[in-house]
C-alpha cells in the first residue's frame, strides 16, 4: 500500500479508537507494523541520541560564541567515547532501534548518555591521569564543553517540555513572551536547578535581538541594574550577551577588499551597535561593574578598528580613483585607468564609509567619518570635473579612456552614498561628448 494511503488508514483508525474498541484494536495493529516495516536508525542513532547538542553546534568563531558549544569533531568523539567504553550497550540498543526521532524512548537514551558522560568526568575529577586523558581527546575546554553536554542531555526532555511553549523564531520579545520565559525558569529551578539556565540560554538563542534577554533577567533579579544579577548564576546569560558583541567587535579588523566585503562588514558593524546599545538601552550597566567595563572595552576596541578600516579610504583613492591632474600650464593630464582589483577595493571601502554615517555617533567614530567621507567626496568630485573635460577636449582612444574613467568615478560615487552626484556626472559626460 503507497504510504499515503497507509497514513489516511492509520489517522483514520485512530480517530474511531476513542470509542470504537475494534478501531483501536486495528489502530494498534497498524502501530506495530510500522514499527516492524521501519528500518533500524542504525548511524543515525547518533543524531537522534545527541540531539538536544544539535542547536549549539557550530564552528569556534564563525558563529557568535552564544549559539556555540560543541563542534561536530566534538560531537563525534563524545559518541566514538560511548560506543567504545562508556555506554556500548546503550549505543548498540539505539542503533537497532526503530522507533522515530520525536519517539519519547530517545529521551531515556539521552539521559544514559549524559550519565555515563558524568560518570567519567566525575572520576577524572578525582584521577588526574583520567583528567588528563579527557584534556588529551577534548583540549583545553573540554571540561566545560562536556558539563553543558551533560546537562543537556541528561535533563532533555524537560528542556524540550519548556522550550516548546516559546515560538521558534521570537521577533517580538513582548511583555507576555518574556513573561513566559520567566516562568519556564523557574519551575524548572524548582524541579531541574542545573538545567534552569539553559531555558535562558536557548531562548537568548532564538530572540531576533538577542540583547532583549535582559528583560527576563530584571524580571528573574527584581532589579534593573548589574549590581547584585552579575554575582548570580544568570549572570552567565549577561556574559553570553557579551561574548557576542566582542564577537562582533573583533570581526571588524579586516578591511574589507570588495563591495561584498564591504556590505558584509558593514552588517557586522550594524550588528555590534545593536548589541551595544541594546545591553544599556535593556538594562542598567554600570560603568564600574564588570560588565561596564567590559563593554567600554569592547566600544573601544570597535571604534579603533572601524576607524582603521576609514583609514585606508585615502589610500584606495590614490589607485582606485582615475584622478587626472592639471599640469603647470592648466592642461589637464589624465590618469591611467586603475585595475579592476583597485576599483573594487576603493568601491567597498567607499560604501562602508558611507553606511559608518548612520552610527558614526553611537560607535564613537563620527568626526573621524565625516573628515574621511566629506575628503573623498572632494577628491571625487574633482575628479568627475576634470574628466567632464577630458571628454570635451579629447577624441579617439583618449576620450573613451576618459570615458571609462568618468564611469569609474561615478560607480564610486554611488558607492559612497552620493548617487544624484554620479547621475549629474554621467549626464554630464553625455553632455561633454556630443559637444
């Protein structure tokens, strides 16, 4: 039977179980089929048996470090690590297993593999030589690492319980929403202490604004400052909130070579400002706290490393620019037409510039900005006026050298912001050639 017709017949006879003793008879029947017909979960008993893992897997700095605990190496030696010693019969049962993911016996399997997990932290705790050897295969943070795997698993289904009463995605983190969240903590504080943060931590992982978590966290406190939240265990959420933003911080010192780069950057200086803001905008940070002053740190360390970023933009003028120049006698002696890498580079960092505008102030940045941007502007526009007139006075090869030369200057205008002035340009270059 096509398996759509095998899904209508099962939902149909478990409708009519309720009432009907024949239908539910059948229903149990077709219950047992299914499993008998389903194949072993075989090499997905990893996937399965490691799931409540699977949202925090990542690669170490290329995600935030909030949505980042374990790697998919680290995933791997944690099963290769049951499957040879700690829980081999535990492992060879969910390989032969046939029941679906979502099936409530994956839960008691996660639970064995978090016991089995602590039971040999437990005792390398106590032998150095065990500890070593779990440094040895995990490094330097396996000891952390293996702890949140720990709790994960271990208290997996209440987890899954208390995250599946909040959306997916939050893009409104409203009173109610929050409201909730402070509720999931703290019945699973009454029943699952070790595993309460994690509501926290997973919930900051599905906010739009990730900063927003501090809504809970005043609630959870009572108070709207760091003073008293930064000396209790939640303060790990605060934490998490600025390990992101130094994230972003630090992706900020490559200067972009390309228009993409540059639009990429530009997101990851968005992103930071939101964090930045968005921490003292939720909640109170004060200036001598430990997260105050971690968080001027990093205001700091991103506005120095935008500002280097501005800093090339003269630089990638002087070969990104087709700048002619004007000889002693006023002639005006045009440029050679720069390679396309340089073009690029001085298009991105053009764009970057102008995008900084819009944060220049909340960034620190805003005199440095408009000196570099209103240079550039110059420098392009007195660029686009001497080529106006190569055009006119020129013919042959040399008119369309600056030709090309007047369209370069252009894109990079609109790069930077100013396209009426490309548009004024162009026209004017139309103008220039059918004199």
């Amino acid at each position: 039977m096509p398996e759509n017709m095998r899904a209508t017949l099962r939902a149909t006879t478990r409708a009519a179980a309720v009432k009907d003793p024949a239908s539910a008879m059948l229903s149990s029947i077709f219950a047992d089929l299914d499993e008998a017909m389903r194949k072993p979960a075989g090499e997905l008993a990893k996937a399965y048996v490691l799931a409540p893992l699977r949202p925090l897997v990542g690669e170490s700095g290329i995600i935030p470090p909030s949505r980042f605990r374990f790697s998919t190496e680290d995933l791997s030696k944690i099963w290769g690590w049951m499957g040879r010693d700690l829980a081999k019969d535990m492992v060879e049962t969910a390989k032969k297993c046939k029941r679906p993911e979502k099936d409530p016996i994956w839960f008691d399997y996660r639970r064995q593999a978090g016991e089995a997990l602590a039971d040999a932290v437990h005792k390398a705790d106590r032998v150095p030589k065990d500890m070593t050897a779990l440094l040895k295969r995990f490094g330097s943070e396996g000891r952390t690492m293996l702890a949140d795997a720990i709790v994960l698993l271990k208290n997996s289904e209440a987890i899954a319980a208390a995250m599946a009463q909040l959306p997916e995605k939050i893009e409104d983190f409203d009173d109610e929403v929050s409201l909730t969240v402070m509720r999931l903590h703290e019945d699973m504080h009454e029943t699952n202490p070790e595993a309460a943060l994690w509501v926290l931590l997973l919930t900051m992982g599905r906010l739009e604004c990730p900063w927003q978590i501090f809504r809970v966290i005043k609630r959870i406190g009572r108070r709207d400052d760091d003073l008293v939240v930064q000396k209790t265990e939640i303060a790990a959420v605060g934490d998490a909130v600025l390990g992101d933003t130094g994230y972003f911080a630090a992706r900020l010192k490559q200067p972009p070579q390309t228009l993409e780069e540059a639009r990429a950057c530009y997101l990851v200086f968005d992103r930071f400002v939101a964090f930045s803001t968005g921490m003292t905008a939720e909640f109170g940070i004060r200036k001598d706290g430990r997260w105050g002053r971690s968080l001027f740190g990093l205001r700091a360390e991103a506005s120095t490393n935008v500002e280097k970023i501005l800093a090339k933009v003269p630089l990638a003028l002087d070969t990104g620019l087709p700048e002619p120049r004007r000889g002693r006698s006023g002639r005006v002696i045009p440029a050679q037409i720069p390679p396309e890498a340089a073009i690029d580079k001085a298009e991105g960092l053009l764009y970057f510039l102008g995008m900084c505008r819009e944060h220049a102030t909340a960034a620190a940045i805003a005199s440095t900005q408009k000196r570099v941007a209103d240079a550039a502007e110059k420098r392009m526009q007195e660029a686009g006026e001497m080529l106006v007139d190569l055009v006119a006075s020129s013919e042959g090869q040399n008119r369309t050298a600056a030709q090309d030369g007047l369209e370069i200057t252009a894109r990079l205008m609109i790069a930077a912001g100013h396209g009426e002035a490309a548009s004024l340009l162009r026209r004017r270059g139309v103008a220039a050639t059918a004199a």
